[in-house]
C-alpha cells in the first residue's frame, strides 16, 4: 500500500500542469486573491511605440503574484497533511505568500530565509504569524535546511515554483490577462525559477499559440536562458544584481521542460535598464514596483521591439526594501541625465564659491547637496574641495551647464 502511494505521488510530481488545472486553480481562489487590474500606460507607449498594457501583480495580496501559488497549493493539502503544516524556504516573496495562505487555514508555518534576508522582509513574514529561522547566506541552503525540517516534522514542502499546483495557479494570471485583451500580441513575463512563466505559458498557448510570450531575465542570472541555449539545466550567474526576486542560479525541472517546449524567447536585461524603468514608473505611473517585478518593462523601453502591438507586461511584485528605493530615485535621475554630481577645487577666500552658485542659478540648475572639505589629504592648503549635486531638467541642461563651468576655467571633475 505505502509503495502505490509512493508510486502515486511520484507520477504526481512527474506529471506537467494543464490548461484544466489552472482553470481549476482559478474557480478555488476565493475572495482573498485578486484579480489585479490591467491598466493602458500611454506614457509607456509613446516611449516604447508599442500600445503598452500593464498587469499590476504588484497590488495583489502580500504584494505580489506568490499568494496565488501559496494558497492554491496549501488549500489542496489534506486534513492529515494541514496538521502537520507547511516549510517554505524563501528570501522575501514566497515567504509572504506562503505564511499568508497558512494562516487563512490555521495551519502551523515555518519559513526558512537565509541570514542575509531583508529585515523588512522578516518582518512582515513574521507578521503574517509564520515562524522565521534564519539559516544559510544563500536560498540553496535554506532550502536544504526547510527540506531537513519537512523530512523530521512530516510539513509539507511547499516550493516556490518548481510544483504543478504553483505553477498552475500562476497560470491564471494568463486567463485574466486574456479576458481583459484577448488580441494582446506579446506579453513579456519575469523568469527567475520559473513558475510564473510556465503558468502563463499554459494557459495562452492553449486558447491563442500566435500569441508571443517573452520571457525575460536578469543578465547577472541568465539561467533559463542558457538552459534554454543548452537544451539542459544549467547551473549560472551569482554576480550582484539588485533584481534578488529572480535571483536563481539553476531553474526548475518542471519549469524548465514546460518553458523549453512553449516560449517564444527569453531575453536579458540589466541593472541600469531595471533602475530606468523602476524610476520611470514612480515618476509617470505612481507605481512602486520591485526591481524583479519591472524587467519585462525595462527591456520593452531599452530595445522597443513590438512597435505599433499590443503587449502586456507583468509588473510581479512590489516589495522594494525602502533603503533600496532612495538610491533608485538618485541612480534613476543620474540615468536621465537629471542629476549631476560634480567635485570642484576653490581658492579657500570669501566669495569663491558664491561665482559657482551664481554660475549655477544662471543655468537654471537646483543646487540638491553641497558637501565642503578643507581636511582631506588630496587637498592643498589654502584650497577646499566642494562636491555638489545638482537636479537638472534632463541630458540638454546638463550638457549646457558643463559646457559653461569649463569656460569659466573652473576646475572640476564629473562624479556621474
């Protein structure tokens, strides 16, 4: 008997999502995971040329497209296997979601997160009434460490993509996209482990093959994408990125043999093209958007390549750590050109530094931050360095503003 349940739960595993089983996930989804909207972006589209549409995942519940995954998964376990609750290894997202769906079903949750996890990302696992053990500097060796935990306490392992029910109850977001824009032509989808891609795969391939689906993937953590090129699992990147949420150095096996078989291309972004499209949509948009959860975006206005279609992109999620989000408002200016920082050296008398701000205020520049020193070893006595930022209108005043501080033979350098 114990060997046909084994034999059972294997085949299981083994066994690929269909299009029935998200239509399946999406019947049992309760009230408690929305249906986020789609919203038509036209400063998007005139940046892009293409008729811009994006699927805010950002807002769903937990913040973020992890909750539909967790909940379906965790509201098909068992009585038996609810008693025994669920581990989840996660560094921020799936770990949210997770801790969420068990506590809509009163089930005991433990969450294993590396030490190195935000804080502000424990924090709101915790409150979410998981228990957090921190272990590990990697997700590999929480996840080894919630595997240990699941093999003594007999929790269910619920993984963050690599399952048929997470994979299907993504899948959905397919389905929603379809019913709001059914002649969408391309859609462009984040790929980390792979499991939202997969799900939306299913579902769109099965109602409308001619419509595109680009997968798409930080360049420091290519793995679907070499996989992909391989025709194998390959195991890569580990380079330092800010896009942690699709920080996965070795894809799924389900994910990968779903994805292999119905994506139409997998394309690479990076970390300047993320910090753009981040900004942008803060400043156009009014969304804030994590850094994982905007690549579709950012590669849509760094190559523009659908002009005059219309696509979808998938904004992930939001959970951006707040440190995090000042210095994209800083990067994103200096991007746009509309953030200068320059050093200059002063004769160290009365009125030196006022012929700068004058020159400044003339350029119609605002003047953000001055930094003054007169003790460092580079600077000579009788001299004081001064390191400004200066908020410009964009690349042209900018431009300007330099062109007439070298006419003026001041002596200063370019921080950005």
């Amino acid at each position: 008997m114990e060997e046909v349940k084994y034999l059972f739960y294997v085949e299981k595993f083994l066994m690929n999502p269909t299009y029935n089983d998200i239509k399946n996930a999406n019947s049992m989804r309760g009230n408690e995971i929305r249906k986020t909207p789609l919203v038509y972006s036209p400063t998007f589209s005139d940046i892009t040329g293409s008729q811009i549409y994006l699927k805010a995942e950002f807002q769903q519940k937990t913040g973020s497209f992890k909750i539909r995954g967790a909940y379906y998964k965790i509201k098909l376990l068992s009585s038996e296997e609810k008693k025994y609750g669920v581990v989840a290894a996660s560094a921020g997202n799936h770990a949210q979601g997770v801790a969420f769906a068990s506590s809509l079903e009163k089930i005991p949750c433990t969450i294993i997160m590396p030490k190195n996890a935000s804080p502000s990302k424990v924090s709101a696992t915790k409150g979410y009434g998981a228990t957090v053990i921190l272990e590990g500097v990697n997700y590999d060796e929480a996840s080894a460490k919630a595997k240990e935990i699941s093999q003594k306490t007999g929790a269910t392992m619920i993984h963050a993509f690599d399952d048929s029910e997470v994979i299907a109850a993504q899948g959905v977001i397919g389905l929603e996209i379809l019913e709001e824009l059914p002649d969408v032509d391309e859609i462009y989808v984040p790929i980390g482990g792979g499991g939202l891609a997969a799900g939306v795969l299913i579902a769109i391939k099965e109602k409308n093959p001619k419509i595109k689906v680009i997968g798409v993937q930080s360049k420091s953590f290519p793995s679907m994408y070499e996989s992909i090129k391989n025709g194998s699992l390959t195991s890569c990147g580990g380079a330092r990125t800010i896009a942690d949420g699709i920080s996965v150095k070795i894809p799924g096996q389900k994910t990968f043999s779903i994805i292999k078989e119905l994506i139409d291309e997998v394309v690479l972004v990076d970390d300047s093209e993320i910090i753009k499209a981040m900004f942008l949509l803060m400043e156009r948009s009014k969304f804030v958007v994590e850094p994982a959860g905007v690549v579709g975006l950012a590669y849509l206005i760094s190559t523009k390549p659908a002009p005059g279609k219309k696509v979808v992109t998938i904004l992930s999620g939001g959970n951006v750590d707040m440190y995090l989000l000042g210095q994209i408002v800083d990067k994103g200016l200096a991007t746009m050109g509309r953030l200068l920082k320059i050093s200059i050296l002063l004769p160290d008398r009365p009125g030196a530094f006022k012929e700068i701000v004058d020159e400044i205020s003339a350029a119609n520049a605002n003047i953000v931050e001055v930094v003054h020193d007169r003790l460092s070893s580079n600077i000579n006595a009788g001299s004081a360095g001064v390191t400004l930022s200066l908020e410009t209108q964009g690349k042209e005043q900018t431009d300007k503003l330099i062109e007439i501080l070298k006419k003026k033979n001041i002596q200063f350098s370019l921080m950005t």
